[in-house]
C-alpha cells in the first residue's frame, strides 16, 4: 500500500495528528495502523484522565490549556459527550511545601490559571473526612505525615473520559475520510535510500536516507510521512533504526472504590458544580484521588517513582499488595474513612515517561515524525500536539493551537528543544 | 561487606570516579565492583583512543582539555607509558561545511584551543594520497562526493592507548588503598528505605528511601553511596528501580589496516612529530582514520547514526560487509590507496550514547550518582569526570578540574542540566 501519511498508533496522539494531517488537506491519504482492536486501547483508554491547566512551564501550560479548550469545543460545540467534568484539581499542601510551591503557583496564574486557595480551617468545613493535624505520636513521625497548612485549588482542572475522547478523534477523523486498519501490528520502519541505486546492502552509510514507511502484520505500507505515536511501544519501532525516543516505560496503577463509607467524600460538595470530590492531591507519595461521576466511584493513583522499575508490558496488572499493604498505611492517615475499604475494582497502565524534563517531545528526522514520551500528561495535551505534529509535517516554524495562540514547534524537539523545568509536578 | 563507596564498573570511568573519592579521603574504604576479570574489559579498552579538545560547547571543552592536560601529567611526570600521541585531528570539510563550522571553530579557538588551517593545496601537498576534487561523473554525484575546501587542524588533539590508560588509572587507585574485585558482577541495586521499620515490603511508597548498595554475584555490598559507572550496561541495574539514565547502546566497529599500500598514507609527514597520519574526519559519511603508532597500522571507524540500531551487547561483533560492501565504496573515492585492501584486523565495542545532548550526565540521587551517558567522548573526559562525581560525593558545587579551573556539577545532572549545543561533532 502506499499513502501520503502512516501514523503508527492509534491512541490519543495518533488519532489527533492523524485527523489534523488530515483536515489541512482532506484530499491527502492518511492512514493509520493499530496493533490493537480499537482506539485507546493501548494505555490512553487506562489512564485516570486528569486534566489540569495549572503548570509552572510556559510550554506545558500552553499545551494543556489550549487542549482543555478543545475537549470544551468537543463536549459543548461539537456534541461529543467525551465526559467532561470541571471537578478541579486540589493540592493538599505543607507549610514547606506551600512556601515552595508559590512562585510556580503565580507564575501560573499570571499565565491565566485561575487559582483559589483554601486554609485548613475552610478545608475542614469542606472536606470533613480530611484529616489536617497530627499529632506528635510515634507512627506520625515514622510515615512523615505533615499537617495540611493550605489547599492550592484549580478550579477549570478536572476529568475526561478519555475512551470517548479518543473515540471523538476517531469520529473526527473518519468523518473526514480518514483511514484506520486495527488489528495491523506496525514492525519494523523501512529505513531506505532517498535516491534507490537497485544495489543490495542500500541505505549505505555514505547515502542520504530516509524512513519511507513500515512493515506492518498486514503488508508493507509505503509513506512520505511515518508519524510514530504509539506510546511506551515506540522504542520497539525506533531503537532499531538508531533513534532514541528518550522514553522508558512505567506502571501506573488505578484502585476504584465503591464502599458507602466513601460516600461523603465522594459527594464533597463546594469545589465544583458537579458537588464531588475534586481531583485531590495528598501531601504524601503522589497519592491521587478524585470522584468518577460517571460511575459513583472514588479513583486512587499513586505516582510512585524510585523503586517503580521501568519495563515495557504489553499488559499490566495492578498489584492488590500494592495497595493494601503500602498506599493504604498512608492513605488512611490522611482519610480514616479508608479504614478497611478494599477497591471494588483495579486496572494498570503504562506512562511513556521522558526522564529529561518530562515533557512531550515532537522530533522530525527524514520522512519521520516522532510524537511522545509526554509522561502521563498525553492525553490533557493531546490537542497541541495533534497540531503541531502537522505544523512538523507541513515544516512550518509555528503550530496554531485551538483557541488561536502559536506555538514554536522547534520547542518540543530534541535537536533545539526549549522547554522550562516544571515545578507544578505530582 | 560495608563500603563507604562502591563503584558499579571497572571501565575508565568507575575508575577514575574511584581514584577521586579514595584519594580525597585515603581512610574512606572504596571498593570497586566488575563482572569481568580486568579493567576497562567492558568497552573502554574497545575504543579507538582519539581524544580532541576541539568542542564548541564550553561543558565539552572543559571536560576533554583538562582530561588531557592530566593524561600529560600521567604520561610526562608520573611516567606511566599511557601510548599518547599528539597526532592533531585533520577535519577535511567541503566548502558549505566549512562555512557552517566556521563559528564554532572560533569559538573552540577563543576558548584556548590552537587550530590551524590548511587549504586543499597545501592539503595536496601534505597527503598526496587524498583526493580533493571529483569530477563531474556519475557516481560521483551518485555518492554525493563533494571536493575537500578546508582542513581544520586541532594540533594538540590525538590519541592514547586506552587499555593502558585504565591500567594507570588502576595503578594509582591500588597505590592509596583502593579495592577492586573483578569477576564480581552488580546484579541489582539495594534500594531500602532511610529509616527502616522492619516490616516486610518496605520500602514503601511514603517511606523516605535511597540506594543503600548492591547485591553481587559475591554477595550484598551495602554502600553510603553507590556509583553506577558501568556504561552500558548502567541501565540493566537503573531500569528496575525506575532510574532513567538517558542512555542507549550503540555499536562502533573499528577495522585495523596494515597493508604496504597504506605506507605512505600512514605516514603522513608535517602534521605531528611522530609523523603519522592525524585522526582524520572524511567530509563523508562520518568516516574517521588514524595512524596507530604503536603497531605501524592505520585504524579506521564510522559514525553511523541512523540505520544503526540501538541494543545492548555483552560481546559486540564486527562485521565485514559493513567494510567491504559499505563504508568502503565511498572511503576509496576519497583515498585510492584503499583499493583491494582489506582489515588486517577488526572489533567492535558499544557507545552508551545519550541521544539528548550527546553529554555526559553526572546525576545523584539519595545514596546513589550515575555518571555515563558520555556518547563517545567519555575516555576524553574520563578524569574530569571522575573528579565530578568526587565533587558530587561531598555534595560541593563546583569540582576542580586538573589544572584549577571550577565545574560546576549541577551543568551535569539532569535535573538542573545547563549544557550548550555541541556542533563539532564527527
């Protein structure tokens, strides 16, 4: 086969590169391989779909808050119910951490992030089962639990479906024409001479080449452009061809709770419309929560880091230990209402983590465009990076993203890259 | 066992990290580890030797002029015969090139490095042997040959015998006290938590936790600190306690040439005192050449890039075709002399290549520092480096390099990284 684009992966960066590709110039073929059934199927669809506009990073808060205009654009424009939920994003913050966070937490404001912040006087009237104070008792001070001294709150932060996002772009996409074949395993990247001299052993090392496509389970597919956005997968495709996707693979595991003793917590009311617990972070080991309106439930991340190893799994199973005998301890401190409640359910995915800077990298080398390593903050940018990967593809200098607001592509490359350190991490 | 330091690798660097941090404290006890059964087995000894202080970025120039100014001291006032020639490195360049690399030649020069220049007469002159000009022919357009403008002449650039130079660095590490066991392979990092509470799983997520050693085929070493200088092979031991050390391995082959044909080439006159032929960069294809002093032999290499796949191998293998049928069609339009000649000898070691900024990375965490990455150029920087994480040891901010001039460590990790473009690249 032979077309103008293949963009390897269908999840939420190939869907979105795929269908801006394709809408600059719908009479252009652009074709889309997916190992898998579906779109998403891959780690977008098990992600816990936080999104959040409150970044410290020029770069990053552009990405994220251009892309949550559009998940707006899609939910209330376009119809699409993607499951959209504005519960906000809320820091449970020591007085240390509160004193370091500031300066970030201003410069994003000033960026246009709207802010509030809640004393632990107003956290107590809001959230009843959040503990704030401890006490000086031995077990305190071996789990290093600190007092709450503020809630840094993100009010237009919150939570996507991201299956039925990713299924938008699908509808998008195909909409315009464009083309998916799933259950179509892309293995291997034709690296060929750009001018062929029929001599076995091509491309030379003294030749100029390209990527011109790729070998995939169902045939060879010949390309002028190969994007390459499948995720924690792409090593598998670029390590071959001597191009390093500077990404490593690591779980992340997803607890969902059900238990009626979670009942107020879930129903946390006076952050958001929806009157349900904000996407809340405690100031202990990256411990995530929010509540999943659309099931009734509480979700629990937690972004483990030193001693969560990096490996590639085609499927990754949440660990039951993991959260019984080790978030769990923590967990209840700060929330009692935990005490003995088990998830009613678990799943695992894999965040493409850039150990660099953590941000999303766009690269170009010859017939190659390489989308990625954007380290559990994919999906929330997805929009941006869908338009930049075409504004790569058409070699234009500046992206427009959603909304407007230009974006300098080079910034995200590895070759010229210009991103700022993020101190607004979870 | 209990160290207060032990160093992961035997190589040039892991030796010459355990040279500064024995050396600064002659009481401190630093045990050196390596699975093979002599220094710089790994890849250190496999490397062509070359060393330049000819970078454009201050990081670079820094680390490789100092490194070579203390193999000067090694050779001329320890007298360790460490094989170093100053054979200078000839960079032949066509005339867009040498306009592009013109800049940071000058940059290179204001910095302190000496560079000469000579034009393609003098060139003639001086390597009679060299073709300068090509036709207009097919296959030379068909080759992309384009005529030598410029050479660009770093005089006090060469070449050192590794495997003596890891000998010496073992000599002067024995000679104060240090341990080393080889035959001792680091088979999974120690990651325990600071404070231990002695339940099973520990250490937990909330848990404050560092690197406290390594289990070995000899048994667990526990460590104050841990230094992972094993190239490589580094990400076999980081990947699973989740530490990205932002390197990928790349195979580099070395073929060994000592035809009668060659004598003349080899024995370039005018360049050096030794007069043999200087490393010499090809304007194609990456090529670069080297008269080897101490067996009469010219040494060739190449710098593929893409189309050479990155993979971890214990025992990388050379491979004819990637002379005969490859590197060589294009190596003999340049230097005749080459026709019919084959490799005397050939073998290949692995580059742990950094495809972010192709810069060493010296980066701590609690109870660990990773120094590698070094994409190349590590034996160039080897005691810089190993002064460095000395540095980083005793948690200074700047090290001192040899000859006193300041570096400061932080240029070097990842997370506060301030490293210039290199674009003097071969």
């Amino acid at each position: 086969m032979e077309t103008d684009v293949l963009v390897v992966g269908a999840g939420v960066l190939g869907l979105s590169s795929a269908y801006y590709m394709k809408k600059r110039d719908p009479s252009r073929k652009v074709v889309v391989v997916e190992k898998l059934s579906g779109p998403g199927q891959g780690n977008s669809a098990k992600s816990e779909g936080g999104y959040r506009n409150l970044f410290a990073s020029e770069t990053n808060y552009l990405l994220a808050d251009s892309t949550i205009d559009w998940f707006h654009h899609l939910q209330e424009d376009l119809e699409y119910d993607i499951g959209m939920h504005e519960l906000g994003y809320l820091w449970l913050l020591p007085e240390d951490e509160y004193r370091e966070r500031r300066t970030p937490f201003d410069v994003a404001k000033k960026r246009g992030a709207r802010i509030l912040e809640y004393s632990s006087e107003e956290l107590k009237q809001m959230m009843p089962d959040l503990i704030t104070e401890f006490d000086d008792s031995e077990d305190s001070q071996m789990m290093g639990l600190e007092d709450v001294e503020m809630g840094v709150f993100g009010p237009n932060c919150g939570s996507v479906d991201v299956d039925r996002l990713v299924k938008a772009y699908e509808a998008e996409f195909l909409k315009i024409s464009g083309e998916i074949h799933y259950n179509t395993d892309a293995t291997k990247l034709l690296h060929d001479p750009v001018e062929p001299l029929g001599i076995p052993g091509e491309p030379f090392v003294w030749q100029e080449s390209r990527i011109a496509g790729a070998e995939t389970s169902k045939g060879k597919i010949l390309a002028e452009t190969t994007v390459v956005a499948c995720g924690t997968w792409a090593s598998k495709i670029l390590d071959p061809i001597g191009f390093d996707c500077l990404m490593r693979p690591k779980k992340r595991q997803i607890f969902a709770f059900k238990d009626p003793k979670l009942s107020r917590l879930l129903n946390t009311k006076d952050f958001n419309e929806d009157n349900k617990l904000p996407v809340t972070i405690l100031p202990t080991a990256g411990i995530l929560l929010k509540g999943e309106v659309s099931e009734e439930s509480i979700w629990l991340a937690c972004a483990d880091n030193l001693g969560r190893k990096f490996e590639l799994e085609d499927d990754p199973k949440p660990e039951d230990d993991y959260y019984a005998n080790n978030i769990y301890h923590a967990l209840v401190q700060y929330l009692p209402c935990f005490e003995d409640v088990r998830p009613a359910n678990s799943w695992a995915g894999q965040y493409a983590i850039n150990g660099f800077d953590q941000t999303p990298i766009v690269e170009a080398s010859p017939g190659l465009i390489y989308v990625g390593a954007a380290s559990g903050s994919g999906i929330m940018k997805s929009d941006a990076l869908g338009r930049i990967v075409d504004a790569v593809n058409e070699e234009k200098e500046y992206a427009t993203l959603y909304g407007g607001r230009g974006f300098k592509c080079s910034d995200l490359s590895i070759a010229n890259r210009r991103v700022e350190k993020e101190t607004l991490v979870v």
